[in-house]
C-alpha cells in the first residue's frame, strides 16, 4: 500500500496510513515491552526459579532495547517501501558492522549487560536519527501533522506507565494467577487506547 500511494504521488493519503501504522505499532511494542518489564521475573521464579532472574535493571534495558529495535525496524520497512533501497542497505550494512564490533568490545568489558545496551544505542541512533531524517525527505511531515499523534501517544504511554506500576510490585506466586494478570493487564491497556482511539 505505501508503495502504491508514494507511486502515485498521493501524499495525504500516504502521510495518514504512515502516521496511523506507526502509531499502532508503538502501541503494539509499548504493549510488549510493558509486559516484559512487568512479568518477566514472576515467568521466570514460576518456570526455572527466581536465581535465574536477571534482575529488574537488566530486564528494563532488554524490554527498552525491544521496543527500540522493533521500532527501527518499522521504519527501516518504511523507507524500503518508499523507494530509499540503496540508503536502507547501505547504512543496514554499516549498522551491522560497527554492531558487531561495538558488542564485542562491550561484551569484553561488561558480558552480557554491555552487549545489550550495544543493542539498544545502535537502534537509538538508527531511530533518532538515519530512519526519520530518510523518512522525512520521502514524506515531509510538518510538527503540526505529528502534534495529535503525539499528544495522544504521550497521554497513552504516562497513563500505561502509571497504571502498570500497580502491576510491577505485585507478588505472583502461581501460574493461575500469573494468567489472571497478564489478563487484566491486556484488559486496561486495550481500555486506555480505546478512550483515546474510540474511532478505531
């Protein structure tokens, strides 16, 4: 469909599908990442024990790292779509490289916490800065046509946040009442984006 539309030079309509999946998605993988950070230690004490926990710092920068990555990885298809093929595989090329030579040197220094935070700053910098910038100058978008977006986005995510902090601190001691959980947390998040997103 983006293809199509950029094909066809219709530019409102191909901003609209562009600023709609995007935001789907941070939902999506806000969702995802939420969840992580809030049940992962009781998956892991309910599966293998609780010494097998990583620990609640760790696991943040992994379900930060998630979110990141997923989200370049939104954009990176967005860009291929809109014709930048060269730009997204050279600079693809070059990620993959200093990756792997930045994870290598963490890795060294700080074992597993230093290879995962070399994840997530090289999907910083391609999310802040390569995919937008690229993005942009297919599909210039004004701060006005972004503002709603993310006004409702930032709205969305506090009140997530705040509502899954309850989540965070709770004790979960079975299986039946880690399910019941994970239900009800599926259950606000799908209420807060609907007040926000009734159309949808």
């Amino acid at each position: 469909t983006i293809s199509r539309l950029y094909g066809e030079k219709n530019i409102i309509k191909l901003k609209k599908v562009i600023l709609e999946t995007t935001t789907l998605f941070i939902i999506i993988f806000l969702f995802i990442s939420g969840g992580i950070i809030i049940f992962n230690k009781s998956f892991i004490t309910l599966w293998v024990g609780k010494n097998f926990y990583i620990g609640d710092y760790l696991n943040i920068i992994i379900a930060t790292t998630f979110f990141f990555t997923s989200f370049s990885y939104i954009l990176s298809n967005f860009t291929f779509s809109l014709g930048a093929i060269k730009q997204n595989s050279l600079f693809q090329f070059i990620k993959d490289i200093l990756q792997g030579i930045i994870m290598y040197i963490t890795g060294l220094l700080w074992g597993l916490n230093g290879i995962i935070i070399s994840i997530l700053m090289v999907s910083l910098v391609s999310e802040t800065w390569f995919y937008p910038k690229l993005l942009l100058k297919r599909i210039p978008l004004t701060f006005f046509e972004l503002k709603e977006n993310i006004i409702r986005l930032l709205i969305i995510i506090i009140t997530a946040f705040l509502t899954s902090y309850f989540f965070f601190f709770l004790t979960i001691s079975s299986w039946q009442r880690f399910i019941m959980m994970m239900i009800l947390y599926a259950l606000i998040f799908l209420l807060i984006v609907h007040l926000f997103y009734p159309e949808d």
